[in-house]
C-alpha cells in the first residue's frame, strides 16, 4: 500500500512537469477568470438597477415634497386667496383737483392731519411725474403720516418699510433664500409687489427714514428698473432656480416690479443719516415739510379707491391738452443758460421733463404755474447750488436772486429766492 502511494505521487509529480498539465492548468485558470467576470458584470448590473430605483424613489420624494410645500410660503397664500377674491371695485368719475380737495378733507376729517393745498396738490403732481417720492423737511410736520394717510384714503393700506442702517443691496428689501431650511425668507414689500402685480389698485409702500442707510446701495435696482421705458421689462431677480411649487406669478425667479407701485421715502437730514446723492434725487420728485398746517373744518370726507390706470389715464388726459406755456418755456431756457455760465450747474434733459409734466398736472390739481414752477426749481435745479461755495461768493447769489426776479418777476419765485438766501447764510 505504501508502495502504491508512493507511485501515484512519482506519477502525479512527473505529469505536473508535463506540457499537458500546464495547458490544462491554464484553460481551468481561464475558465475561472471569465467566471469572476460574469458574475462582476451580473452583480454590477444587479447594483445599478437598485440605484436607479432609489434614485426613483428619491425624485418621486422630492417632488412630492415641492407640490405639498413651498419655499415662498407667504406668496403661496396670496394666490391662495386671489382665487377667491371678489372682483376689485373702484371710482373712475373724479378730477385731479377733486382728487387732491378730496384726500386733504379726508386726511383731516377722518386721521386729524392737516395739510395746506399746495402740499397735497405737489404731492400728487409728484405722483403724476414719478413713482418714487421723497418727503423730507422738519421731524413732525407729517411726512410718513401724509404717505399713511393716502394709503387710507385709497382704501388699500400702505406697506410701511422701515430702513436698517445696515443695508446694502437688494435682499435687504426682498429677502433671501435659505439653503438649511429650504425656504425664502420673504419681506413684507415681496409679498406686497407680489399681490400688487395681481391687482390695479393703487399701492404705496414707505420706506421710512430711507436715509439712514445708502438709498443708492439697496435701492439701486429698483432706480434702474424705473428708467425702462417698457414696465413688462422691469424685473427683480429673486432667486437662481424654479420649482414646480413656486408661485404661479414668479418668472424663472423673478418678480415685476409692479406699475401699480409708488415708493415713498421719508427723509430727516441730521448726523444719523447718509446724504442723497444726485443720481437719486434726479431720479424722484421731493415734497418739502417744513411746518404743520393750520387745522381747519372737513366739510365732508370719505374714501376714494381708484386704479393706478384710471389715475394714469387722468394724467395723460392733462398732458395731452395742456403743456407748459411758452413764457415759461423761455424763461426757463433763459435760467438754464444763466446756471451753465455762472455755476455750471444745468438742468439735464431728465429735470426738464420732469418740470414738463409736474406743471400741468400742478395747475389741473387747482394750483397755477408760476407756483408750480418755484416749487420745483428750488427742489430739482436750484438744490444743485448746494455743491457750490455759494458762501464765499455771496455776490453771486446776489445777482442770481436779481436774474431770477427779473426774469420770472419780483416777488413770484418766493421759495427760490428764500431758499438761495438761506443757503448763502447758513452754508
């Protein structure tokens, strides 16, 4: 037996040392690569079709959860009820002097705030001309009541903003998206262009002590915005992507700003707050408050919704007939070249369409227009002065107050005259 094994073993050794043995070795060591190969790709394929049904799963999850939910939760609610809103009802037979006598009488009767007839008559000629207004002059004379007030007379209450000292760009006003929560933090003025954008009504929205930060930082786009000349074109960014759950009136992220919108800014000049550059005063109108009106007795009042169209269309009703008259016209001119010469200061091709349209629309308010025009040189022309050493040229502002009483008449350009002497005194 010993023997046996001992031969089988010589044998075994000698055919492993044979040609034989080793193309047997390697056609098994073949077979069993190309075994591991196929059960790799089996098990590959295997793994892939679980990933493709997890990843499945995963979108379905994921959509699911942008249909049961929003990131713009607010703005989700407002087409919530828009759906069930009632249809918008308004006044459309009124004047722009039946405007402006109705609002002061309301303002006084309903709210105890008394405003002379020249203010509430620059007020909506402002409006008229630009859809950001500045309200600036003395602490208590009524700014932001007079931006409340008319929100109230409209029946549409104003969107009240107050400005953080902090702010810098356009998320300040609008909000920003939340990448842990998965949700945008929304502003009460996004959710109220939002629903402007939905209505024709009137909105005013107060940026309240808009100078306490930079107006041309987190206010830029909004100036840009407002110079297209087409309103369908003017859109804010909001955020980069869309969802299916998004509200409806977004578009690709971003939102209109509404035409229906009037910006008003009120403004306190002291050590806490920043100078308005040029490029936003250029861009607005200004209401000056410098004093408290007399009170007087409404005789009657009450409130007058109207559409941001029909008050457009009152405004362009005046323009169309009337147009600031030739002596004006001239006289203007006349200044214009005055100011290049001595002070090269002019009114730009901006001011003087804006003075265009403030004057007629001024007058069909019950104003005239030489009061009209003192108003607004002294707030958009004459406010350039101010970049002049006019101190330390009192001559010059001498003979300027000469050449605007000669030209437009003694004792007509009162608020010009006062305004050039007090900045000589006290610049």
């Amino acid at each position: 037996m010993r023997n046996l094994f001992s031969i089988t073993l010589a044998q075994i050794w000698n055919f492993i040392k044979t040609p034989e043995f080793v193309i047997m070795y390697m056609a098994v060591m073949v077979v069993l690569m190309g075994l591991i190969v196929i059960a790799a790709i089996i098990n590959e394929r295997r793994l892939n079709s679980v990933n493709k049904q997890l990843k499945s799963s995963a979108n379905k999850a994921s959509e699911q959860a942008e249909v049961s939910s929003s990131r713009f939760e607010m703005l989700k609610s407002i087409d919530e009820r828009w759906n069930k809103a009632p249809k918008e009802q308004f006044v459309d037979n009124f004047t722009l002097s039946e405007l402006c006598e109705e609002f002061r009488n309301y303002a006084a009767g309903k709210l105890g705030l008394y405003y002379d007839r020249d203010t509430i008559r620059a007020f909506v000629s402002g409006l008229a001309v630009s859809h950001f207004i500045i309200l600036q002059g003395m602490s208590g004379t009524g700014k932001t009541s007079l931006a409340f007030a008319f929100g109230e007379f409209l029946n549409n209450p104003s969107t009240v903003i107050p400005v953080q000292p902090m702010w810098k760009e356009r998320s300040d006003l609008l909000g920003y998206y939340n990448e842990f929560t998965k949700r945008f933090n929304e502003t009460p003025l996004l959710s109220k262009m939002y629903e402007a954008n939905k209505s024709q009504a009137m909105f005013v929205t107060i940026l309240d002590e808009l100078n306490i930060a930079r107006v041309e930082y987190y206010f830029a786009e909004f100036l840009s915005l407002m110079e297209i000349p087409n309103p369908e074109l003017r859109y804010l960014d909001i955020i980069t992507d869309k969802w299916s759950s998004d509200p409806k009136d977004l578009k690709n992220g971003s939102i209109k700003l509404p035409e229906n919108m009037w910006f008003l800014g009120t403004a306190n000049n002291d050590d806490s707050t920043f100078a308005i550059s040029d490029k936003v005063y250029d861009r607005t109108m200004i209401i000056q408050l410098d004093h408290k009106a007399e009170p007087f007795e409404a005789a009657k009042f009450g409130t007058m919704p109207i559409s941001a169209q029909a008050f457009n269309d009152k405004v362009a009703e005046v323009l169309k007939i009337n147009s600031i008259s030739k002596a004006s016209s001239d006289r203007l001119n006349k200044l214009d070249e005055y100011l290049q010469k001595h002070f090269r200061i002019s009114f730009g091709n901006r001011v003087m369409k804006q003075i265009k349209s403030y004057l007629p629309v001024y007058v069909a308010c019950g104003g005239n227009e030489e009061k009209a025009l003192d108003d607004i040189l002294t707030k958009k022309v004459l406010r350039k002065l101010e970049m002049q050493n006019i101190a330390y040229r009192k001559k010059d502002a001498d003979e300027l107050i000469q050449f605007i009483e000669d030209c437009f008449g003694k004792g007509t350009m009162t608020h010009c005259v006062n305004y050039i002497r007090a900045l000589a005194r006290n610049s």
